[in-house]
C-alpha cells in the first residue's frame, strides 16, 4: 500500500510541474504578444570581450526553449546534473552551443549575454547552479534540484544565499557572419 501511494504522489508531482510549465507557457505567450522587447537590455561583463551589437533570443524563442524543457522533461534522467540538462534542452530547442559548467556560464561566455530583465527561456546562474527561467513576473526556474527536475523560486532564501544570480541570454549567431566563413571554408 505504502508503494503505491507514493508513485501516486510521485505522478501527481510530475503531472503538478508539467502543469505548471504549460500555464507559464500560456502566460508566456501572451505576455510575449503584448510586450515589446526592450531595445537594450543587454550587460557585458568584463571577462567577456565587448562585441558588436549582437542579436539576442527574444521572447518566441524563450518559449521555444521552455517548450523543449517540456517535451524533455519526460526524456531525461532525474539525476541529470544542472548544466547538463540546460545545454540539452538548448539544443533540443534549437539554440547550440559549447558546453559549459555553471561555473563557467557565471562567469560569461561568447554565447550567451547578460541581461538585467530575464524573459522566459534564459538563464539564470550562480556559482555551481544553473536553471532556465520559466516565468520572470513569479521568478521561477527549472532545473535539476535535489528533488528531481522541477520549478523553483530563484529569489528564494535558500538561492539567495547561494549568491548572487546573474541572468543570461542567448546570442543568436550572426547569418552572414556564418555565411562568409562557410565560404572562406569551402574556397
């Protein structure tokens, strides 16, 4: 008996977190439709080279990643380790990039740039943890936790104590940058 009530709550779990992430999905969407992007949103840390103005994921492609969250939620393993997971689900959505560790992602990379104001689909980081954020107006991320793959609050006590979050987008790579040197490549 005991067993099965606790793959009853195991379930009820799954499907409360999955319920979750559709309704972020939903409201996602239609904050998306009513909001403009900001022109600059954009920090550049220092242990980043500053670049030229680069193209940011906006806010259908913050959905595109929760929406692969979603649809990888059912795929992979619960003992996934947090930057695992965020660099598969990327690549799920369609965003590739080099692996790194959160510790790294802290620190900046070429890939993704700061930015004060997250929109669903960043990252949020600190020192030894990364999540994908799932709704800015309730500050909630997905990640691997102790629990499992699940949503939590990033201004909680216990990430607060954890450090520091920094917030990161993804910087789309430049078309006719990639275009010139696949034919550099090929001469």
């Amino acid at each position: 008996m005991k067993l099965h009530h606790n793959g009853r709550l195991m379930l009820l779990a799954r499907n409360s977190v999955a319920f979750l992430l559709l309704s972020v999905l939903t409201c996602s969407i239609a904050a998306a439709q009513e909001k403009k992007q900001s022109p600059d949103t954009t920090l550049h840390t220092a242990k980043v080279p500053k670049q030229p103005k680069a193209r940011l994921n906006g806010p259908d492609d913050g959905l595109a990643v929760i929406n692969a969250a979603l649809d990888a939620r059912t795929r992979l393993a619960a003992k996934a380790d947090c930057s695992h997971l965020v660099h598969d689900i990327y690549e799920r959505a369609g965003f590739v990039y080099d692996y790194a560790s959160s510790s790294e992602l802290y620190a900046g990379t070429s890939e993704f740039r700061q930015v004060q104001h997250p929109q669903a689909g960043d990252l949020v980081v600190w020192p030894g943890h990364v999540g994908i954020v799932v709704n800015p107006a309730q500050h909630s991320f997905y990640s691997a936790l102790r629990s499992g793959l699940d949503v939590d609050a990033y201004d909680s006590d216990y990430w607060k104590d954890r450090g520091q979050a920094r917030f990161f987008r993804f910087v789309k790579p430049d078309a006719t940058r990639e275009h010139a040197s696949n034919t550099h490549l090929s001469k």
